[in-house]
C-alpha cells in the first residue's frame, strides 16, 4: 500500500512537506522484555537513558536523550498525561516487566542537515529503512530544534516490527495526507496496561502519531489503527485542521483515545470518523478555539474536554465547539471533566447537534473526575478546596437514546459550582422502555441559566 503526497511547493525556510506510508505489520513481539529504552547508536544522544532512571521517564518515550537540553520541556506531554494521574512512578523492577524496547531512530542521525535548504529526502529514507526493518518496536523521530526539506517521498513496508512516528521539528505549513494506513499494533501494549491487567503498574504508551510546535498544518485522510494509546496527538501547534481521519482500535482498548489535543490554538476537526476504546476526541488544558464538525464517535468514551486539572494543575480551555456528531454505542456522548484541586478554567464550550445511540451517559458534567490511582485500590475522591471553574456551557439539540438511566448528569464541585449552563432542545430516552426504564437527569452544584424543551429535565433527582 502506498500513500503519497502532493508535491507542494516548499519554501525552504519554514516548510516542510512530509509524506508517510507505515504498513500494517505482523510480528511485534509481546513479551516481557527488560524496560531499557534503547537509543539507536546512529543517533548520538546527548543523554542516554540507563536502568537508572527514573521509571516514569522509562516507561514513556520522551526522554529519549534526543531531546536538546531545554528543549525538553516541549516535548508533547507524556509525562503530564497518563503518568501524571498515577501518583508515584511505579517500582522500576516492575515497570521493566511491562514496556517493550522501543528502538528511536533520528532523521538527524542518518544525514539530515536539517537547514531548511539541504534536501534531507535521502537521510529520511535511511532512517525509514532502518526503522522499518528494526526486530523492535521503533519511533521514526522528527527532532525539534531543526529545519527540514523533504521532497515527495513514499514510506513503504512492510516492516518488521512497529513503526510510530514522531515530528517534534517546528515546522509551519505541514501537510500530511494519503490514503495509507498506521498501524500501531496496540493489541502488545494493551495487554500489558494496568487497566487490562490489574497487577501491573501504569504505564506508558507510545502514540501513533504526535505533532508538536506545528503552525498551519494540515493532515487529510490518513487512517490510524490500533494504537498503543493515544492514536494522533496535537500538542503546541496553532492553525491545525484535520480532515477525514479514519481512527479504528478495539471498544475495549485501554487508552486509545483518538484524537487528542493539548496547548493548541484555532484547531479544526473536520469529518472524523473514530470508533475506539477511550475518548474519540480529547481536549486537554491550553486549547483555544477549537471546532469539531461532522464526528462520527463510537465505540469509545465520546467527546471530551478534560480531564483537567489533575494534581492541583491549572487548567485553560475556552471556545470550544462540537457540532454536529453522532455518537453510537459509547460509554459516554458529550463530557466535561476535572479533578478535584485544580484551578483554572473552562468557558465557553458548546455542544450541538449531536445525536447519541445507544450512549451509556450522553451528557456529563463531572467536576469529582478520578481514576484510580492504583486500580487494585480503588479509593473515593476526597473532597478538595478547589477546582477548574466551568462556566459558560451550551447543550443544544442533542437527541436519542441511553442504555443507563443518567441521561444528563451535571455534578459540578461544591466549591465552584458550574455557572452559566443553558440546556436547549434535548432529548434523551432509555433504549429499553417502560416503566422502570425512564431516564433521569441528576444536577449538583450547578446553575442553570436557561432552560428550554429539555427531556429528562434537570433536576428531577436530586442527588442524596
Ligand atoms: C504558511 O501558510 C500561511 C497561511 O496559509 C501563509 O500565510 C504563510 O506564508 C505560509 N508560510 C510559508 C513559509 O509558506
Ligand atoms: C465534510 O463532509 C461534508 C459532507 O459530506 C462535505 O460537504 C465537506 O466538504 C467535508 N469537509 C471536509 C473538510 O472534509
Ligand atoms: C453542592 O451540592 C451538595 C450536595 O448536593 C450540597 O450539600 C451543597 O449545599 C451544594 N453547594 C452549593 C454551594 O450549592
């Protein structure tokens, strides 16, 4: 299977034009293996990763020794994310146990010159061909910090193992689109996640495809299945707009989500179609003008914004709108989540137009959101002092059917309770009727500004 770009016109300067084909691949092996992040000897880390280091850094992929010093600190979050929830790293001894070699592979390391003029084509090339061929799981890596010509060019495989890729490069007028497919072969990483197998500490897991410090970039059509965690990443990038992504994983996959964007700004969700086993779309802290158009989510844990506000972080989000989605067999439809302690803000946020089938919690507010920290424990929430101030929040024309009773559930934080909440058009019935089968819409710590043709109406069960 090929996948090709359009030839663009490159502006030496800024403009990188990156086209890639990854194959489906057989054969990532499952095992347990040592948790060594291995850097490839072709790539000259400044830092490299030793049995030392600290487990959380381990278990994910950022700290690669490829990152430059201050650099660092732009790496998309993999440390803030999914080890950031999780408390204390876990035991090293433990964490080697449950994450697979992954071998990094840097453009830089294969003859890329990396300024901006210089067509780094071949050196791309060679690092595909080694990526590609590696017996381990490897990251084809785009450092940041330089800036690359690449011509067309077509990724090809199949490839031995499985091949993620990563662009940390700030790059501006970025297009990524074809017709090919990434597999991410997750299946070996979901066995092996805390969530499936509760003995195991929680780790990390690669991303399929992460954009970092991108301005203008565009990515079309692309497919991306199965992924380890996260399928494809915006993080820091202003001006994205992504068009016609097909993302497939298992509904009982842990972690998938699909598309998940972080830091970014004026981002564009056009025609997506993501059925997974986490959230299809997730809106993390520090995005700004965000609009989805036309999403087709399910399976999976529906559109989200949040989970804000973990370990008492302050969180930004603000003009965010979802219009337009069908929302079938998943666990929830529209949902706005934070932790309890965190500060900050989520304002302005619309959700319209949406129709949910067969949707377990269609429309939630949860401002007392925790996962387990350790799922073998399983611990209420305890009450904190503050939290993420929602304000602002639109549901507008949302209709269908539930499989619980909770149709709508705003259960906002004693200490800022959600303000400004308008519900219009809405309504929601259980799948199964009858008389014992009548949904419900349960309300805490929220006020209502307006409220118009809403079925079931909040709050007719006042939470004990
Ligand atoms: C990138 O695209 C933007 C918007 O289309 C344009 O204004 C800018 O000049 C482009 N930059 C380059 C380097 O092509
Ligand atoms: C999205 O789909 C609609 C309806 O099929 C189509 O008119 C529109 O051009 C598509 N937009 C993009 C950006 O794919
Ligand atoms: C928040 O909800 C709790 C539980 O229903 C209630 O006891 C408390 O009075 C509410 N606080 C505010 C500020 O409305």
């Amino acid at each position: 299977m090929k996948m090709a770009l359009p030839l663009r016109k490159l502006v030496a300067t800024v403009c990188l034009l990156l086209l890639l084909l990854l194959l489906a691949l057989g054969g990532a092996t499952a095992d347990a293996r040592p948790a060594t992040l291995s850097v490839h000897r072709k790539v000259a880390p400044r830092r490299k990763l030793s049995s030392d280091a600290p487990a959380s850094v381990r278990g994910g992929y950022s700290a690669t020794g490829d990152r430059h010093g201050e650099d660092a600190k732009m790496s998309p979050p993999f440390t803030h994310r999914r080890v950031a929830g999780k408390g204390k790293p876990p035991p090293k001894n433990v964490v080697a146990k449950s994450v697979e070699l992954l071998e990094f592979i840097d453009v830089n390391g294969y003859g890329a010159a990396g300024d901006g003029r210089s067509d780094d084509t071949p050196a791309f090339q060679a690092a595909w061909a080694e990526a590609c061929s590696s017996a381990q799981p490897a990251v084809l890596l785009v450092p940041s910090g330089k800036k690359h010509l690449v011509t067309e060019t077509v990724f090809s495989g199949p490839c031995k193992s499985q091949v993620t890729l990563r662009l940390d490069a700030t790059v501006d007028n970025l297009t990524v689109a074809g017709q090919g497919t990434l597999d991410g072969n997750g299946n070996v990483w979901w066995k092996n996640s805390c969530r499936v197998n509760k003995k195991l500490p929680c780790t990390l897991a690669p991303s399929a495809l992460t954009f970092s410090a991108c301005k203008h970039l565009r990515v079309e059509n692309i497919r991306l299945l199965n992924s380890p965690q996260i399928h494809l990443w915006v993080d820091d990038c202003q001006d994205v707009t992504l068009s016609r992504i097909k993302i497939t994983a298992s509904g009982d996959s842990p972690e998938t989500d699909g598309i998940h964007v972080s830091q970014s700004e004026d981002v564009r969700i056009m025609n997506a179609s993501i059925k997974t086993g986490d959230d299809c779309i997730s809106i993390e802290t520090g995005t700004k003008n965000l609009y989805a158009f036309n999403t087709e989510c399910g399976p999976g844990h529906g559109i989200s914004i949040g989970s804000l506000g973990d370990h008492n972080s302050e969180a930004q989000v603000s003009y965010i709108t979802i219009d337009t989605a069908h929302i079938s067999g998943a666990m929830f439809g529209a949902r706005i989540k934070s932790w309890q302690g965190g500060r900050g803000y989520a304002t302005d946020i619309k959700f319209m137009n949406m129709v949910m089938d067969n949707v377990k919690n269609p429309i939630v507010i949860d401002q007392n959101y925790c996962t387990m920290v350790d799922p073998s424990k399983p611990k209420p929430c305890e009450q904190q002092q503050s939290a993420v101030q929602f304000s602002s929040i639109l549901f507008k024309n949302i209709k269908g059917t539930t499989t619980s009773k909770d149709a709508i559930k705003l259960h906002c934080s004693e200490a800022f309770p959600c303000l400004d909440v308008v519900l219009q058009d809405i309504n929601l019935e259980m799948k199964a009727r009858g008389d014992k089968n009548v949904a419900t819409s349960t309300c805490e710590n929220v006020t209502i500004d307006k409220l118009s043709n809403v079925s079931p109406v909040p709050c007719t069960t006042v939470l004990s």
